[in-house]
C-alpha cells in the first residue's frame, strides 16, 4: 500500500527525474498554454492510468476519469455536470480532434451494475450514475443469459463504451464536428489480465486488439 511519505517521495523523484530535466516541456506548456488533441475518459480505476498506459507526455492528453468511463447524454435537468463540463471544456475551448472512451476489464463499477442487476438505489450516487449503463447491461443478459459471469461482465464493460460513444454524439457541439470531419471518436478497451489494448472496429461491430 502507498503511504502518504511515499507520495511525498514520489513526488521529489518526479521533481528530479522530470520536472528539473524536462523543464523546456514544462516551461513550453506554461508559456504557450496546453493544446492536447486527444481527450481521454477513462475510469478511476488506479490500474488504468492512461498517460501510463499510453506512454505520453504532459500536455498529450485532456483526461477525464470517473466510474466506469461513462460519458451522460445531453440533458437539461439541473446539477453539476462535472463529465459533460470537462467534455465541453476539450471541445469547445481546446479543440480536440479526437475522443477516446477507454474502458477496461475487471471495472468494479460495471461488476456493481451487473451484480445489483441495473436497480437504482436513492441512497446512492454511484447506482444512480452507473443506470446510464444500464441499456448496456440490459441488452448483454438479453443476449447472452447462459454465458458466464466474466463473460457477462466483459462484455457489459465493452458495450458501456458504446453507449457513452452514443452519448457524445446527443451533444449538438459534438456530432457537428465529427460531421464535418474535424473529430473523430473512439473505443477503446484496456484488457489489464492480458496486457491488451482493443479498438472497436464499426464495420464488424467488434473490438479487436491493436
Ligand atoms: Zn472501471
């Protein structure tokens, strides 16, 4: 387990190893301001970092992470829209060309989906967010009631990311630019078991590993 003088630790190694050698990049990305061209929404997961996973740099990636990777619909309701903010922030200020919604094996917010069996829960925040995966938990057991459990899950994690790349395009400042052409989306999977990254592919409907 990583203790608190741990962190401190890392953090003056980061210090020595990266800031103090890669003072340009930083310096570069205070003075000209961040311009990242992908934006990433990845789950909160601690095994799924994707700056790690997708060995890049500061100023490579706009990330947003919360349970499950999932992205809301529009919607007019009131609240603190924390993800759909973020997502306009990417879009509508930095200009990214694409999005990626990276979703990975062995997510716990999807397992609490499937294992609750998609029922809300007033007490909880996270049921609530996790029902907008529930048409993705809904259609897999439609589909597949006799598969196994990990099964299941796997391919509940996997159609989530469809529905939240379904969800970005109800934005109107979303689907008008991957209608012109100036951004593209993406599914992603991070298979953490076998060390496996997998893209779907829309001409077979399927995700197959890169
Ligand atoms: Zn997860």
């Amino acid at each position: 387990m990583t203790s608190i003088s741990n962190l401190i630790e890392g953090f003056q190694r980061f210090r020595e190893r990266h800031f103090e050698r890669n003072d340009s990049l930083y310096q570069h990305l205070v003075k000209e301001g961040q311009t990242p061209k992908t934006l990433v929404v990845a789950c909160c997961d601690s095994r799924v970092d994707p700056a790690l996973v997708l060995d890049c740099e500061p100023g490579d990636l706009f990330v947003i992470r919360n349970v499950a990777n999932l992205v809301p619909p529009s919607e007019n309701r009131a609240g603190h829209h924390g993800t759909t903010a973020a997502i306009e922030y990417a879009i509508r200020i930095l200009a990214v060309e694409h999005i990626i919604v990276l979703g990975h094996a062995h997510c716990g917010g999807i397992n609490t989906l499937v294992r609750t069996g998609g029922v809300n829960n007033p007490d909880s925040y996270m049921a609530d967010w996790m029902c907008l995966a529930e048409s993705a938990r809904a259609s897999v057991m439609a589909e597949m009631p006799q598969a196994s459990l990990d099964e299941q899950l796997h391919a509940c994690e996997q159609r989530a990311i469809l529905v939240s790349l379904e969800n970005l395009m109800t934005f109107p400042w979303v689907s008008e630019r991957v209608e012109s052409g100036t951004l593209a989306l993406h599914g992603w999977y991070f298979d953490i078991e076998h060390g496996q990254l997998l893209r779907f592919n829309a001409t077979t409907k399927c995700f197959e590993a890169l």
